[in-house]
C-alpha cells in the first residue's frame, strides 16, 4: 500500500519547525525524524497525517555534547552513532551495549534516538535506558520550552507528555561514575525484534555492599520503569548470586505483566526474573 496523501514541509532552523509544527498540528501535523517507525504506519495506513514537518535539515539537531555532566542527545542523532562509546565511562559502554540489540542495521541508520523516545515502544530500548537512569526530554514548542523527567515523560503505550505542537529536541542522561556498574539484557525471539522484556541493572558498591541500585524493566507493563521492590533487595547487599535472585524475583512479583497473541502474562513475568537477574550479573563483570 501507499501512504495516503500528505504535505512535506522541510524547516531548516527550529524556530521555523515548530512554527510550522504548530500550524499544521491541528490537521494531524506529524514530525518526521528517521522515519523507521512512522512511515511503515503511514504505508499501511494506520496513520495518515495530513502533513509531515521533516526535522533531519533543522541546523543542529544532529548534535552529541556532554555539558554541565550529562550527555545530550540532539533530535536527529541516529541509534548507530552509539555503536562505540559516545562518551568517557560506563554511560557509554552501555548505550553501546544497547544499541547493538535494536533493529537491524538499516533502521539503526536512519533511526533516531528522540524518535524512539517520542514514539514510546513499552519495548524501545531507549526508553528503557532514560527511565533506568532518570533522563530528561527537552521539549520545544512556539510558546517556549520545557524540561520534561523521564517518569513524568512515559505514559502509556505509544504515549507521552508532549503535546501535539511540541518536538522534541534533546534527551539529556547524566554521566555516570567510573565506579558504577552496569548490565542491560533482554529477550526477544529473534536478533532485531522487539524485546517481550528487557531489563537494566546499575549499582555502585561501598565497602563491599550495594548502593544506589536502579532496576528497570520494559517491555513488560505499558511502559518502562524503575522498579523499587527489586531495588531494596539490592540495596545494602554483596553483589552476587544471591542478591541477584532476591531482586529479580521482586521484580518479578512487583510487575504487572501484558499479554498479546504470543506472549502470556505469566510467561512475561518469568521473563522478567530472568533478564533482571541476567542485567544485574551482567552488571556485576562490567
Ligand atoms: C523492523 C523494525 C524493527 C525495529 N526494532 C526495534 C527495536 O528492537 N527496538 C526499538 O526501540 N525500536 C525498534 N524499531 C523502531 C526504530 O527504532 C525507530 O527508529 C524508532 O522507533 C523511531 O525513531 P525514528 O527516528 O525512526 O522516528 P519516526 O519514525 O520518524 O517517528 C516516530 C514517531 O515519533 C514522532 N517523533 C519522532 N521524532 C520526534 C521528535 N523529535 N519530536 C516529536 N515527535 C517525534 C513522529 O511524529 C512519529 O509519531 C524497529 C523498527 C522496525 C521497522
């Protein structure tokens, strides 16, 4: 099938973008970043919006900085460029680790870290990431522009806190720690598909014990988060196999698990007690 008819609108300043995007929000306005999720819906008719306001000429979206300790990611900054370490320590070495379980190569081109974002997949590796480690959106609109924490920004399936006029044009991660440990595992079916559950484990150790763990699951529930019982099992132990099953199966208890055509509530639970305690061994060599 073809995409229904459409306007292309091509800014080349962000003032100009969210202009436009305000102008033609109202007649199901869309932006465009990579494409690697909106125009499939488009060909197949789920969704036809009635213009498209194409972001990837906007003058400085595609940019990558660290300021003031925290990584930020422009809107047209594609998933391949986390490929290696975008920055010095353990941040980069996992978003490296991440990027190589999205999609496959093509996508990862063409598709943008934002976009995966603004999607909100409850399976988007990226949404994950932000959640674990408390990012925060930059949303831009004619009106001005909003900070926007990553557990307010994740509402629901393919659901956010930006309002139709908005775009978003930075997700900033803080730095993390040298010292700060790691893991991200998930499971799918096949290499490149969407995970039926993922899982993020990242803790410091003092004087041998546990401190501040995150534990964050997605895939699972409509969208990603930080699950707190997981993180009090951890909180104050020895790394190691027992803490780690303590934590999985409280996260696995905590969770309210979704069911589609091939995945069981039930089975998705188990999933979720082998990738949390998986992340956190992972986490444990990092
Ligand atoms: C076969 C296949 C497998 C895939 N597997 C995975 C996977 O394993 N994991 C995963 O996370 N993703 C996966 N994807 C999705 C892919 O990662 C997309 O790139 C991503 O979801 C969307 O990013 P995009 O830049 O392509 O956005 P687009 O497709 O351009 O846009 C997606 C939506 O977000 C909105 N949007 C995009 N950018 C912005 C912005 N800056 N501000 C406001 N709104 C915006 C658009 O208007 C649209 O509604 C897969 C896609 C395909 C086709």
């Amino acid at each position: 099938m073809k995409p229904a008819a459409f306007r292309y609108h091509a800014p080349k300043t962000i003032d100009e973008a969210v202009a436009l995007l305000a102008e033609v929000a109202p007649e199901d306005g869309r932006v465009l970043a990579g494409g690697q999720s909106l125009v499939p819906t488009m060909a197949f008719r789920l969704a036809k919006p009635g213009h498209l306001v194409d972001i990837n000429n906007v003058a400085g979206l595609d940019r990558l900085t660290v300021k003031d300790g925290k990584l930020c990611i422009g809107a047209c900054v594609r998933h391949a460029a986390f490929a290696k370490p975008v920055c010095e320590g353990p941040l980069g070495k996992l978003l490296a680790n991440v990027m190589h379980h999205i999609a496959h190569f093509p996508i990862r081109n063409r598709g943008t870290f934002c976009g995966s974002l603004a999607n909100a997949d409850p399976a988007s590796e990226w949404c994950l990431v932000m959640t674990a480690l408390d990012g925060e959106m930059v949303a831009r609109s004619s009106s001005g522009t909003r900070t926007i924490a990553a557990r307010e920004f994740f509402q629901g399936i393919m659901t956010t806190a930006l309002r139709e006029d908005e775009i978003l044009i930075e997700a900033r991660l803080p730095l993390l720690p040298a010292d700060t440990r790691c893991g991200f595992y998930e499971y799918s079916r096949r290499a490149g598909d969407f995970a039926m559950a993922a899982s993020v484990g990242v803790y410091r150790l003092d004087g041998g014990k546990i401190v501040e763990p995150r534990v964050a699951v997605g895939g699972v529930e409509p969208n990603p988060r930080r699950v707190a019982e997981a993180e009090r099992a951890l909180a104050g132990a020895e790394p190691g196999d027992t803490a780690f099953r303590a934590a999985a199966d409280a996260a696995m208890h905590a969770v309210e698990a979704m069911e589609d055509a091939i995945t069981s509530a039930e089975f998705r639970r188990d999933l979720v007690l082998a990738v949390t305690r998986r992340a956190l061994e992972r986490a444990e060599k990092s």
